[in-house]
C-alpha cells in the first residue's frame, strides 16, 4: 500500500510498504480522510522519531475483521482514537485518562497518512466508534481534534457570559472560538500574526480580533468593558503568546494552556501577582473517552462550522504540500489528506 512517509517538515515522501496483516480481535480500516494537526508539524519533537507514518486523525471504513470482533463488520464507517487509556489505573480511576501510560504508548499501525491502517484490539475495544450517518469522512476528522479542545474548556469550566482570549488561531484556536461561542460565551477575542487566520477567527465567532503586537492589558480592556479575561487560551507554541496570556486574564481568571512549548522554553512570572490575583495555569493534553464521546454528539447536532474551517484537500501525494502548508501557519485551517483520491 502507499504511504506518506515523513522524514522532516520538508521532506515527506510517496512511499510503498506492506499492507498490515490484521490479527484475532483486530480491524483492517481503509483511511478515507486523515488530519494533519499542528503537532504533527512539530519537527523537534517529530523528527527523532522518523522516518515514519504519521496522521491520526482519521475517518474510513471497516474493510477486515478479526475473529473475535462482535461489535464491528466490514462496510461500517469508523473513527479511530489512535491513543486510548487503560480505564483501570491510578490516573484513569481518578479522570486524568490523558496521563495514562497505556494512552501514551498505545497507537494504529502506521499511521493516519496510508491507505490502510491495522487498529490494534486495545483500540477496537475502547477507541473505535462507529459514525453516525448525520457525520461525513470529513467531519469524522475533527473529532480527535475537537475532543481535545473540549477537554480543555470542560477543565477550564468555561460558563456562559465570560469573556474569553484565544491567542493564536490556527486550527485550535478557530475550534475553541466555535466552542466557546457555542457554549454560550460572552466577549470572544481572538488573535493572530497573520491576516488570513484573523480573518477566519471572526468568521469562526470571534467578535474581535487583533494582530499579535496589538495585544495588550490596555487594548484588551478598550474591547472588553474595561476590564482582562477571565478565560485565556493559549494556542499558539511560543514563550511571547504565554507572556501575552498572562497579563491578559482578569483576577481569578484562567490561562489555558492549549499550545505545547518545547522543552527548556521555560516561562518566567512575577509569582506574587500570580497568587495575590488568584491567576489559574491549567495544563490540558489530549482528550479523554468521555470528550471523545462528547465531540462526536457535538459534531453530530452541527452545532459547529466544521466543514467551512477545510482550507484544502489533498491526494496522499500531496501529504508534503500539506506538511509545508500546516508549518508555515499562514493560509490554511484545516488539511485534509484522502488517501484514496
């Protein structure tokens, strides 16, 4: 079968290996639409670990079943959860799935970016869903993506009327505008360093939107009834967006930690502001059964503009052009790779 096979952000290559063999209690998946996600752009944290197939974020189709599967058959359109936890261990028994060690070492085999992937039968038993006929291939995608992103805001405890400031809006940030404004938020602000995203973030429900260099308190406050945020949510990788996020959000508020530094990119911080202005620093990783389940509910009722947020389809191919567009971060949303087109 053929695969996208990444090396570094520039060089990912048209590939043909084996199609994975499928065992007792395992799926044979053909991969109809799969997601590139800002991490898998990520090269200092991808490249140790190529060449390989990445993608994991996918719809397809049930095209093999293993002997033992009872609750799936071939013909059946699916979404697979790539990491899935064990239900049974200290961080599981107590909600934090996403620190799990079996979700953190559980995957499909390759990856999203093939034609075909082999789901393990820890993934058949706990992270294959069926799609309900109101979800498209397309629309199956967001829902690892957007499962993470409600996972964030359900640990923030976003409540109708507050006021929230997404820095950065890629796919992320445009997914958790339309989430908060969905949810009944109040004041949505958004920003960006390039006019395309900021263009799509208004058009996403933000009902502001500012350049990077104008973030600041003061302009924060001229657009917000005099006053910060009680919600930040940082989607952006960069020590300058969380400098940005914390002197942004109002006392007793949340800063959101969405976009993922890398390591020994430390954050310095006046601590006594931090604890006199009662500030909260959520950290938020992936997305648990529970948000799984609750995304494809969401996406399901469309209460979101999911479909309007693909900037580009892509032929397996063209997985390079679309690893080139998703790291400049300039006019694109969401890529979209068909591996069968």
């Amino acid at each position: 079968m053929r695969v996208a096979m990444y090396y570094n952000n520039r060089d990912v290559r048209l590939e043909e290996i084996l199609t994975p063999r499928i065992g007792p209690g395992e799926l044979l998946v053909k991969v109809l639409a799969s997601g590139i996600c800002g991490s898998d752009v990520m090269e200092w944290y991808r490249i140790k670990k190529a060449p390989r197939v990445l993608g994991h974020e996918i719809a397809g189709e049930i095209v093999e079943v293993g002997e033992g599967v009872v609750n799936y058959k071939i013909g059946n359109r699916v979404f697979v959860s790539h990491h899935v936890p064990c239900n049974t261990c200290h961080y599981c028994l107590n909600g934090h799935h996403t620190v799990c060690d079996t979700l953190r070492t559980t995957n499909f085999d390759p990856g999203g970016f093939a034609e075909y992937i082999r789901v393990p039968k820890i993934n058949v038993d706990r992270g294959t869903f069926i799609l309900p006929e109101e979800i498209s291939l397309e629309e199956g995608v967001f829902i690892e993506p957007l499962a993470c992103v409600f996972r964030g805001q359900r640990l923030a405890k976003l409540k109708p009327g507050q006021s929230v400031f997404v820095i950065g809006s890629g796919i992320s940030g445009v997914l958790h505008i339309a989430l908060a404004k969905a949810s009944g938020a109040g004041n949505v602000i958004a920003s960006d360093i390039h006019p395309f995203r900021l263009n799509s973030a208004k058009r996403f429900g933000a009902d502001e939107v500012l350049s990077a260099e104008e973030v600041s308190p003061e302009k924060i406050r001229k657009i917000n009834r005099g006053q910060l945020v009680d919600l930040v949510i940082v989607c952006a990788g960069s020590l300058s967006a969380y400098k940005q996020g914390l002197v942004t959000v109002e006392r007793g508020g949340t800063v959101l930690c969405f976009g993922l530094l890398q390591p020994g990119m430390d954050i310095s911080f006046p601590f006594f502001d931090f604890w006199n202005d009662g500030i909260t620093l959520l950290p938020t990783y992936g997305g648990a059964p529970t948000d799984i389940v609750q995304s494809i509910e969401l996406i399901q009722a469309h209460r979101l503009p999911l479909k309007e947020m693909i900037t580009h389809r892509l032929p397996l191919a063209e997985t390079g052009l679309g690893f080139n567009l998703v790291a400049e971060a300039k006019e694109s949303i969401k890529v979209i790779i068909e591996p069968h087109q």
